[in-house]
C-alpha cells in the first residue's frame, strides 16, 4: 500500500512535471511566435521604408505613364528590389498606385518560383492588381501603415503597406511580403525543437530516478546551452539589422517623440557633416533653424508621414547642403506615436547641375550661332532663335522636319554621305556647306554636328551647330583679292608679280626657252601729283596702267609695284623682241596727253629691260638687272629704254650696292649678326615692367659691327630683309626660350619687322610654329612695323596683323605721324601700340608745333585705346615733357642705349 502510494506521488509528480513541461513548451512556442512575428513585422517595414530609396526620386510623380523607357526603367527597377529582397530575405518588394480605383503595380521584385519550379509571371510596369485585398483600398484613402494576412494569386503572404508621398505629392504605397509558410516553417522548427526538447525532459524524468543527480545535472548543463545558443542567435539577428542600417544607400536617423536622435547611420553623419557623438542627442524640434524642416518633423510625430525639400545648414559643423528627407513616424506596442525615422539624401549635386542646365539653355537660346537638336533618324526635335534667323523657318516649321531640309542643291551627296559616317560612328564632322534660305537664297554656313551620348555610350541625339559665315566668304575673298592685286588700278602687286616672276624664273632652267623682265618708272608723274594733286596722280597711274596693258599679249603680265612704278613679264619672248615692245610702250606713252581740269600734261618713262633665261641666275638677280637697267635709263637722260648686259660700263657704279648685298648674304649665310637691345621704360604707370626693342648689328669679315642704317636700306631694295626678318624671329625666340625664367623682368619684347614680310604667308606661319615650339607666350612678342611699309601694303599688313592678334601677339606702328594720311590709315590698322615719329620728339622743347603734333598723336591713341611711345628721348627734359604729356612709355638714349641682347637681364639697365 505505501508502494503503491509512493507510485501514486510519483505518478502525480510525473503528471505534474508533464503537465508543467507541456505548459512551459505552450508559453515557449507563444514567446516564439510573439517574438518572430515582432522581428519579421519589423524587417517588413524597414524593407518596404527602404523601397523609396531604392527607386528614382521622381518615380511616382503625378504625371507618371508607360512610354518607350518603361521596359528599361522596370527591368531596373526589378532587378535593383529583387537583389535588395534576396539579401534581407523579404519575398516580395513591390509599390502600388491608386488609378481610376485601380490598383496597379508601378514596381516589383522577382515572383516567387511556384512548386514546379515554374516562373510565375514577373509584374510588368502599371500591371493591375487584379486579386487585391480590399483592405488595400482603405489604406490609400486614411494613408495609414497596415500589417494584413491575406492570400492571392501568388500566395498567401504576410506583409506590410505603408503608404508613401512621391516628390510632387502623389501617393503611392511600399509593400514589402513574407510567405506564410516561411513564418509557419520558423514556429514549426521551433515547435519541432520545443516538443524533441520537452520528450527530452520526459524522458529525462524517467532517468532522474535511475540517475538521480546526474541526469538533473546533464538536464540543466543541456538547458544552459540552448538559453545561450538563443542568446546568440539573438545577438546575430540584432547584427544583421544593425549591418543593414549602417551601410543603407542613404541617410537614415532614428529620433524619439521629443525630437532627439536617438541613432543614425554612417551615411547620414557624411550627409549632415558631423559625428555620431555630436549628433545623439541632438534635439531637432529646438535647435534646427529650417523652419520647413522643423515643421515635417512635427507632422511625421503627430503620425503623418512628410517630406522635406531644400537648402540645410548643419548647426555643428555649419555644412550647407541641399537636402531630401522623407519622415515616417514609429508606434509603440500600444498604438502611440513613439517617434520617427528619417530618410535623407543630399541632391546638392543634382541641384546644381539643374541649375547649370537653366544657365546652358539660356545660353544657347541667347547664342548668335544657330542651334538644333535632332534624335538619331535627323528628324529635328528642337531649334534655338538665332537658327530661325538664319535659316528663315521658325521652331514650329522647323521641328519635326528632317535636318537637310533647308539643304541646297549645290553640297553634293557625297558629303552628306561623309557626315552621317562620321556621326553615326560618334565622330564629330565639321565643314562648310551651301544651305538655302526660306526666301531662296542660298547661303554659306560654317556646320559642326557633334554626337550626344547617354551613360552607356549609346549615341541618343545630334546637335547641329551653324554659323552664317556667307559675309566673312565674301570679306575672305575680298582681303584675299587685296593681297594680290593693287587696289588703285586693279593690276597685280608687287608680292603677286615676285610670285609670277619666280615661276619663270624657275621655267628656264636647264631648258632653251627665254622670258623678259621689264621695269617702267614714269618720269614727270612727281609733278603732276605734287601740282594737281593726289586725285590727279590716282588717275594718271591708272589711265598709264590701261595704256600700258593694251601693248602687250595676253600671257604677259603687269603689275605696278608702288608709287609710280610698274613692271611686265614677258613669257616666251627673245630679248630683240621685247626690245622692240618697250618702245613701243614709250612712244605709246610720250604721245599720251593726261587731262586734268582743262589743263593738259604730258609724261614720259623710263624702261629697263632683263632677260631671264638659264644664266641669268636666281629671282633676286633678275630684279637687280632690271632695276639697274631701270635705273641706267634714268641716268642717261630718262625716257627711254635701256637693255641689261653683264659687262654694261653705266651699270658699274651699281658695284657698290651689290658689294653690300653679297656681303649681306654672307653675313646671313655665316650667322654674323648679332642682336642688341634697347629699353623703353613706362613713364606714367612706373610700376610696370620695362619693354625691350629687339635691334642687330652686322659684323663685317673682321669682326666690326656695321649700323643698321648701313646694310638694312640696300637689304630692303633687294629684297633680303625677309630673310633677315626671319633670322633676328629665330635667335630671338631662341634666346627668350633658353632665358625662360628672366622673362618675367619684362613685360614684353619688341622685333621689328619690314615692309616685305607683312605680304610672306609662309613667313606667318612660321612665326607661329616658332613661336609654339619655342614654348613662349605669344603675349610677351610685339611686333613694330613702319607706318610707311603698313601703308604700302595695307591689305597684307591687314591680314598678317590680324592673324597674329587672334595668336595672342601685338603690334606697334613705328615712325608714327612721318606720312601725311597717317590719321586716315590709323582707323584701319588694328595695331596695339604708336611709336610718335621721333623726327618730333627731338625738338619738342623747341618747336612748338612738334609738341602739338606729338600731343595730338597721343590724344588720338589714347582715344582709340592705343598705348603710346614716345622715340628719341635723349635726356631728362625731354623725359619730363613727354611724360606731361601723357605718354605712356619712353625710348632713346635718354633712358639706356642700346646693348648686346644678354645685358639686358642686367638689373641696373632696368632701373
């Protein structure tokens, strides 16, 4: 009987311990299943809170249809929220809109893989929700957060909808799902564990009162292992979501109901500027100065959800940037608002280039240069207002058109077949073209077609860029005329006729055949000029010219060569021959009567006569001999002819002149010149750093150095001052390369230049290679060029000038004021500088009419924008004259002479 009420205690016990064990696995499985449903709800709203920033920021804008980037833009967007679900181990992402009280689908993860292994459907973008829980409805019309159990097509699904604001206003919702076979999978394994683990203990029951003390000892060691494997599990779950926090895309702060951030994540301390130190605890409500920001925090804890736009300034660290936030408020267990979170962004980049978009479409709608963008088939897409003006189409007959459809018939299909090559591979084109204005008229147009490319490479549009350039063409073609041909009487110059004349020179070599070079100088036409003026002198030379040119075959050329001066090239004639027609030019002209106001003159020429054949040597040779023919006639008497021989007893006492030029061409070809330099110094603005005027010398076979004013006007008459040009361009720019790092002492330097090189386009050019290998700064050269040589060859001066400006170069007019038109050229010539003649700055303390001519000089220079030097200044009461006056810079003996080009760098020759 004690037995077996033993047993019956021990039978109770046991059924007591069974029932406890049974009791605590129930309270574990609803602890369980309480504290799974709480971490998923929560991995469930952080998901679908994250959903926003996943997609574009202007996704959900009102104005928000299906067009031809749809496709892309989903594939996208699906591929972006299906690998953000895979790694949070979410089911479904997904946002929804409310449409004409449809739901529809705007975004979506992958579908789920059904039991067969089978794909369901992908959502595609703006599908219908056809299978919607209607509770869906209710949450787009009270905008609340709800957590729903509900089952569809897809599934049955746990999952969270919180609605959302896009950055216009419009709603939409984030939904973020869990299957509930996954949550039934998690109670099941636990319930699974929870029951192996109370048979455990049952068992374990049975074995107490076989082992006693050491079966309740194993049972407690086994319970201590699980408590701490959930411990760690737990640990390992909290680090996940902590990871994920940390390392989000974009700012994202946690802040309590009174506004104080209670946590923040890495990106948001870089948006904001400042630690995570300074920022815990840091009360927004009081201490952040947006009002607009200030006032969304406020809506998100009185339970809206709001959005911030705009400019912030961080209070800590005084950042100012251009945010976008979004807020949600957060409820605690019992339904009260317990605080918030918020998701930020810095879009200071994208504001700014919103802003440089503004600024680059007003430019190009204020821009003189037409302007239109056409997609990848050349139908135009839109045209700026100077394009309208030029082309005579406004934007409304233009868009929609094909490009080419101003095109005129003259550009050729060939080029037109050029351009779509080019551009279709990415290339830009450029070139000029012919198109036809809406009126007819054609026009000439400088096109440059440049290719716009997305982020992938991929060519989207063209942009056409055209410049009306029909006037430059015609200007072009006009300078290009002047360059060649004397304006007055319409015959070709003197640069065009040396050009001519060196072919033929050329022409006999090694061959029998034989040309005539012949110079005419008119005799009386000084007086004529001087008497009734330079009107009269105009017509006479060309009323001579039109004489002249009616005596001579149609492949003999005339030129005049300047003043009154002409010469004719006689192609393919013998020397008897060309006799005979030079005096028939003579009797032509001795019988000519020139009328001028009633009064009657007559005039006369001399001609001199050189044959060119194979030896009768290189161009520069044959002018000579017909120069010094030329010049034979007028010493015998003037005119008449006079023919070139080598062994002509008149043209001895040439010997001189022609001893300076061999010896001129020897000094170049045996590098004996040597360059010096002069100061010019600043007189009203003394901080400025001097100029230098680069001068040479000429060394004779001794060694002596020979003036300048020696060698230079016989270099000038026979034509060897261009290469003397270019050997002081050379060594100057040779110097100021190896002395680099002195140039900054001066503000620039001066070279001369002759009449003959403003007319040399390949001495142009080479001065810009030099100068660019040379690695000098155009804008540390000036060039000097006489007044006289400016005006003589006005229209090459014009265009060598102009070239060399637009390099980056200046100029200065040397000997300003020596012509009597000089004021009337001025206007023409776009030099930087004038040099005053110093012909009137030598007696200017004298003469008061040379103090007025220099004042008036500097008074139209400074008019005209143009700095003034002032030549000759020999001591310091010319000095302080000339500085009263208001010239800006001096040059002569007064202020340093001239010195080999290296003691320039010498401090005290600066001073």
């Amino acid at each position: 009987m004690q037995y077996f009420k033993s047993n019956k205690r021990i039978y109770v016990s046991i059924a007591i311990y069974i029932l406890s064990i049974i009791s605590l696995a129930t309270y574990s499985y609803l602890q369980e299943k309480n504290h799974i449903y709480t971490a998923l709800d929560l991995k469930l709203k952080t998901a679908a809170l994250t959903i926003s920033s996943l997609l574009p920021a202007n996704f959900h804008q009102k104005e928000m249809a299906y067009d031809e980037n749809s496709t892309q833009l989903n594939s996208i967007n699906r591929t972006v929220l299906s690998n953000y679900a895979k790694n949070i181990n979410i089911t479904n992402l997904y946002t929804l809109i409310l449409r004409d009280n449809q739901i529809l689908f705007t975004s979506a993860s992958d579908t789920p893989i059904d039991d067969n292994g089978v794909d369901n459907n992908n959502i595609e973008f703006l599908t219908t929700y056809d299978d919607a829980d209607t509770q869906l409805y209710h949450i787009f019309t009270d905008q609340q957060p709800r957590l729903i159990e509900y089952q569809d097509k897809w599934g049955q699904f746990r999952s969270i909808f919180i609605p959302l604001y896009a950055s216009d206003g419009s709603i939409y919702v984030a939904a973020a799902d869990i299957t509930i076979d996954t949550i039934s999978f998690q109670l099941n394994q636990h319930f699974n564990k929870t029951i192996l683990i109370s048979a455990m203990f049952m068992l374990t029951v049975f074995l107490l009162f076989v082992m006693q003390t050491v079966s309740y000892r194993q049972q407690v060691k086994q319970l201590r292992d699980k408590v701490a494997q959930r411990t760690a599990e737990l640990v390992q779950s909290e680090a996940k979501l902590s990871s994920i926090f940390e390392h989000s895309p974009v700012g994202i702060f946690h802040y309590n109901k009174h506004g104080v951030l209670l946590r923040t994540n890495r990106h948001f301390e870089d948006i904001i500027g400042a630690d995570k130190n300074g920022l815990i605890g840091f009360n927004m409500l009081k201490k952040v100065q947006n009002a607009n920001l200030s006032k969304a925090i406020k809506s998100s804890l009185k339970g809206q959800v709001s959005t911030f736009e705009g400019e912030y300034i961080s209070v800590s660290h005084r950042k100012k940037s251009y945010l976008e936030v979004d807020l949600v408020p957060l409820y605690s267990n019992t339904g009260e608002i317990d605080g918030g979170v918020g998701v930020c962004d810095d879009i200071t980049l994208q504001q700014q280039n919103t802003a440089n978009l503004k600024k680059l479409s007003r430019v190009v709608e204020c821009s003189l240069d037409g302007i239109m963008i056409t997609n990848t088939q050349g139908v135009i897409e839109y045209v700026n207002p100077s394009f309208t003006q030029i082309t005579g189409y406004s934007s409304t007959e233009s868009v929609g058109e094909k490009s080419n459809f101003f095109r005129s018939t003259t550009t050729t299909n060939a080029t037109y077949n050029e351009l779509w090559n080019s551009i279709s591979n990415g290339d830009e084109w450029s070139d000029e073209v012919q198109n036809q204005h809406k009126n007819g008229d054609l026009y000439w147009a400088k096109v440059t077609i440049i290719p716009m490319t997305n982020a992938c490479g991929e060519i989207t549009h063209f942009i056409g860029i055209q410049v009306d350039i029909t006037k430059s063409r015609i200007i072009s073609k006009q300078i290009a005329y002047q360059a060649k041909h004397d304006m007055l009487t319409g015959l070709i110059n003197r640069y065009e006729f040396e050009h001519q004349l060196s072919d033929a020179v050329c022409s006999v070599q090694g061959s029998q055949l034989t040309h005539v070079l012949c110079f005419l100088d008119l005799d009386q036409f000084k007086i004529i000029n001087d008497t009734c003026g330079h009107a009269a002198g105009d017509e006479l030379l060309r009323q001579i010219a039109g004489l002249i040119g009616d005596n001579l075959k149609p492949n003999d050329t005339l030129a005049r060569l300047g003043g009154d001066e002409f010469a004719v090239l006689m192609r393919d004639c013998q020397l008897t021959e060309a006799v005979v027609a030079a005096n028939e030019i003579l009797d032509k002209v001795k019988k000519f009567q020139f009328i001028w106001k009633k009064s009657c003159f007559s005039v006369g020429v001399s001609i001199g006569v050189a044959e060119i054949c194979n030896t009768s040597g290189n161009t520069s040779e044959v002018l000579i001999h017909a120069d010094l023919a030329c010049y034979a006639a007028k010493d015998l008497g003037r005119n008449r002819v006079h023919t070139y021989h080598d062994n002509d007893e008149l043209l001895t006492a040439r010997d001189d002149e022609f001893r300076w030029v061999n010896e001129i061409k020897e000094a170049l070809n045996e590098d004996r010149f040597e360059l010096y330099a002069q100061p010019i110094v600043a007189l009203q603005d003394t901080a400025q750093k001097p100029i230098f005027e680069v001068l040479l010398r000429m060394q004779d076979k001794n060694g002596a150095l020979i003036s300048p004013g020696v060698f230079l006007p016989i270099a000038e008459r026979y034509n060897l001052s261009e290469p003397i040009d270019r050997w002081v361009i050379d060594r100057t720019l040779q110097w100021m390369k190896a002395h680099s790092q002195q140039l900054d002492m001066f503000d620039h330097i001066s070279i001369n230049l002759s009449g003959a090189s403003l007319g040399d386009s390949d001495l142009l050019q080479h001065i810009m290679t030099t100068i660019t290998q040379a690695k000098v700064s155009p804008q540390q050269i000036m060039f000097e060029i006489t007044e006289t040589a400016a005006i003589s060859n006005l229209a090459s001066a014009t265009i060598f000038i102009n070239t060399l400006s637009t390099f980056g170069c200046q100029f200065a007019l040397d000997d300003f004021g020596s012509g009597l038109s000089s004021f009337a050229y001025l206007k023409n010539l776009p030099v930087n500088t004038l040099k005053i003649d110093g012909i009137f700055i030598k007696d200017i303390l004298t003469n008061p009419i040379d103090a007025a001519m220099v004042k008036s000089i500097n008074e139209i220079g400074h008019l005209m924008k143009l700095k003034t030097i002032a030549e000759f200044v020999e001591n310091d009461a010319i000095k302080q004259k000339v500085e009263t006056i208001g010239i800006d810079f001096a040059q002569g003996y007064g202020i340093g002479k001239p010195q080999p080009i290296d003691k320039m760098l010498t401090l005290n020759q600066l001073s």
